[in-house]
C-alpha cells in the first residue's frame, strides 16, 4: 500500500482573477492549509476546476503549488485524449508530482468496458508515479467496476459513487465525501479525499485522529457536525460557495469562477453566512 494515498487529502480549490490564477490568494491558501495540518492535496482536481483551466494553467496551477506547499502533491491527469493524459503525465513526473490521479474518459458516455481498461492501463503504464483512480460516475458516465479495478493495476481508488462493493478490490479506497468518512472508515477506507478541508480543515483531521484512535462515540457526533455544514456546501454551485467561504476567511480571495461556473449568487452567501455567525466556520 502506497502511504500517499491515506489519510486525508485536501481536494484544493483554484483561485482566478480575470481568468488566470490568482497567485496570492492561492499562496495565502497553501498557508492557510499548512498551517492547519494538510500534508496532501489533489492540484486541478474536479474541486480545482480543471475542465475550465485548460493545459498551460494546469500546469502552471501545478508549478505554483509546488513552490509554495512542503506536503504531497497528488496531479489530475484527466482528459478525453490519451494522448493529452501521457503528456499530463510526462509533465507531472518532471515538474515533482508525488503521485497522480486520472478519471475515466469523460464526454463519451457508456464507453465500452474493454475500451475504458485500455485507455486506463496505457496511460498508468506509461506512468512512473503512482496513479490513484478516480470514480465519479455523475461527471464521467463511466463507472470504475470491480472488474476493471482487477483489470487495472493502480495504487487507489477515490471513490464519489459511495460505492462500498468497491473497498475490497483497490489497495487504497479513499471516500470522496466528507459526510460519510465515519461510515466508509468502519467499512474499511483508508483515508478520504476532501473538499472540507479547504475551509474547515481542522474538523476535517479531528474526526481523523478520532477514528485512528478507535473513538468512535465522539468521532460520529464530529461527523454530524460535518454533514450539517457539508449540506450547506453541497449544491450545485459547491465549488462557488467553497470560493465565497474562503473569501471570508482568508480576506481577498478572489470569488471568481471560469464559465460556465458562476460566483455564488445571494442565498448562497446567506447559507454560508448563517454558518459563520452560528460559530460552525
């Protein structure tokens, strides 16, 4: 088992400013993750807006954090091109990428199963660094099965799907949601991919440290306190409200999403705000 992928993952959100990335408020992020335990972080992941960011500020989104964050960094490689992956790839191995990470083939729905283990099992190969698989069948339309996690040598499985069948047939299954890290942590996932831990890290690593340390009354009543603020998150424009959030906690962090995303509208901020005065963030 590869130790990159336990324990918790921050799923790290892009700032950008007149559609390129806003190097300080993402240098005050970085900091703000050290600061308060995140060794690991996805780069231009789905939080990450990586289908809006395009090669070059992939890449450069990447080339900046590493700079900036003394943790792991784990690279999205995912693409509808193959060939545009093994260049990802390439990419990530020389720029320092302590691992990568890759989705099925998206835009090309109900893709033959024998066609998505190719495309899977070429570009892992051609990789040096270990590669965790990302299953997100709502985005994608191509789930990772039990049989292709067989067919697939790789070193984890993120999961979104919930899909607890999975947990047996990957090294490394990491839950992809942060309200139900209590329930796949006793079914046996080693760690968790989360996008809480770009606002609230803190809560995040408390229900962690309790479940590592078989505290399991006080790590579920932690849990409940996740999933009530985890459900004011979880819309459709989520990764504006991430935005809005943050700009409330580091000042100046631009709320700026590439379309087809939009900023988060007023009722979100009054979710989000309500939050705030009630003390959860």
């Amino acid at each position: 088992m590869n130790e990159l992928f336990e324990g918790i993952i921050a799923a790290c959100a892009t700032p950008v400013k007149n559609y390129e990335i806003d190097e300080i408020s993402l240098k005050e992020h970085l900091e703000f993750l050290q600061k308060n335990g995140v060794s690991a972080l996805i780069s231009g992941g789905t939080t990450g807006e990586f289908f809006s960011l395009g090669r070059e500020r992939r890449q450069k989104l990447f080339d900046f954090t590493r700079k900036n964050f003394n943790g792991k960094i784990i690279f999205n490689v995912s693409d509808t091109s193959l060939f545009d992956v093994k260049n990802y790839i390439i990419f990530a191995q020389n720029a320092g990428a302590d691992g990568i990470t890759l989705i099925p083939p998206f835009y090309l729905a109900n893709a033959p199963v024998e066609g998505v283990v190719k495309f899977l099992n070429e570009a892992i190969s051609f990789s040096k660094i270990p590669c965790m698989l990302y299953n997100f069948t709502k985005h994608t339309q191509n789930k990772i099965t039990a049989e292709i996690l067989k067919s697939v040598p790789h070193a984890a499985l993120k999961d979104s799907d919930r899909d607890e069948n999975l947990i047996s047939h990957t090294p490394s299954f990491l839950c992809g949601g942060d309200s139900q890290i209590f329930t796949f942590y006793k079914k046996g996932a080693k760690g968790a991919v989360s996008v809480m831990a770009n606002y609230c890290p803190k809560l995040v690593f408390r229900i962690w440290n309790e479940l590592q340390n078989g505290d399991f009354e006080n790590a579920f009543i932690t849990q409940k306190e996740i999933c009530e603020i985890a459900n004011n998150f979880r819309k459709d424009d989520q990764i504006a409200r991430i935005k809005y959030a943050l700009s409330k906690i580091l000042r100046g962090y631009s709320q700026e999403t590439p379309p087809p995303l939009l900023p988060a509208g007023e009722s979100a901020k009054k979710e989000i705000d309500e939050l705030f005065q009630k003390g959860l963030l």
